[in-house]
C-alpha cells in the first residue's frame, strides 16, 4: 500500500517501506519528484532539504550524494518538471487527414490551447520565467521543450505541404513560429500576469478558426 500525492499532473508516491531499503535509483527519483513539487508550488528559497527530506524520509546524505547541494537538486527537479509537464504538452505528431490543411492545423490548434489551459502547466511556465533570470540555462531549456519543439513540429508538418505542393510557404519554420504566436496571441502573458487560467471551449474554437483562417488565407476581401 502506498500514499500518493497529486498536483495536477504530478504524481509522486510515498512507498511505505523503509527508505533505506529502496534502491539507490529510486530513491533518487523519489527525492527529485518530491523535490519538483515543493519547488513548484513554494519556489526555491522557501523549500529547504528539510522539507524534501520531510516528506521522502531520505537524508542529507542522500541528498548531497546524488545531488552535491540544493542547486544540484533544484535544477534536477527543474529537469523533471520540463520532461513530465513541458513535454507532455507537445504533441508528438501532427496526423494528417487526407489533404485538410485547414482541418489539421484546427484541431491541433484547438488541443494545443485546451492544455496550455492546464493549471498545472502555466505554474511550471511562470515558475520557469521566475528562474531563468538567475539561471538562463534552465529557461534556455525549458523554452526547447516546450515552445521550440512545438513550432519545429508545426515547421516539418508545413514542410511536408509544401514538398507536396499543397503550400507555397517561402520558410515552412518561420511560417510556424508565426502560426504558433498567433495561436497564443497574448492568452499566455495574460495568464503570467493576472493569473487567469481558463479559456471557454467556445473562446477556443473561435479564436482558432479565426488564427488558421488569417494564417492560411489572409485578411484580404474576397474579389
């Protein structure tokens, strides 16, 4: 039996059995998961190894043995954060049906926006933004998980129109860097600043409809 602890899509379990006993690897991943969630919801400053240690039953030992000192453990945590949440919000393939351009580029316009919905996610951005001042490294990283590898799998799904004569896109990869800000407009910043997290079902079809309609057509009257 085992008591698990959720927040959002975090999941982190507590075995029952003595820490000790577990393996050195799971130990380890125990403590980052922990870790991940403290730093997550209290930020940096305000989580000490005593709290991690709180709540995995490890030790200071452990903790300097696998991670050499709290950095080591924050940006391990800040990793696990980018692979559990960041990438899980990047699909990972566009499936094209038949040759809807329009089609395609809706639903995974309407997907993408319904998870950047996700509370949890826009934690791990904000959390992200506060941190890359001090350790440019980690935004670095978390902006090549999250946005880059969002636009470069729109830019290869754009290639692949173009190469099949289906688009005349001059760079099919800057064309995707546009499509994605549209897709975001200022919902994103929005979210960072006010801390409004949620967009109606509706508000994300019709923002959508209208983003792959200018992207695909333009603005200019039908002659």
């Amino acid at each position: 039996m085992s008591t698990t602890l959720i927040i959002g899509s975090l999941d982190m379990t507590r075995p029952d059995s003595p820490h000790s006993s577990r393996p050195p690897d799971a130990r380890r991943e125990q403590a980052v998961a922990v870790a991940a969630e403290l730093f997550l919801k209290n930020g940096f400053d305000q989580t000490s190894l005593g709290d991690v240690i709180a709540r995995t039953g490890g030790s200071r030992r452990d903790i300097y043995g696998f991670f050499g000192d709290k950095e080591g453990l924050f940006e391990a945590a800040m990793e696990h954060l980018v692979k559990t949440v960041l990438d899980e919000h990047v699909p990972q393939s566009i499936e094209l049906d038949g040759r809807d351009i329009e089609a395609d580029l809706t639903r995974l316009g309407r997907a993408f926006l319904k998870r950047m919905s996700d509370p949890v996610l826009l934690a791990v951005i904000h959390r992200f933004v506060s941190v890359a001042i001090s350790r440019p490294h980690l935004g670095k990283r978390a902006f090549e998980a999250g946005p880059l590898a969002f636009q470069s799998r729109i830019g290869d799904y754009l290639a692949l129109c173009n190469r099949r004569g289906d688009l005349e896109l001059e760079d099919p990869y800057t064309a995707a860097t546009i499509f994605a800000g549209m897709l975001n407009g200022a919902f994103q910043t929005r979210s960072l600043l006010t801390g409004e997290t949620g967009l109606s079902e509706k508000g994300i079809e019709r923002h959508v409809d209208m983003v792959v309609r200018l992207f695909l057509h333009g603005a200019h009257a039908a002659r």
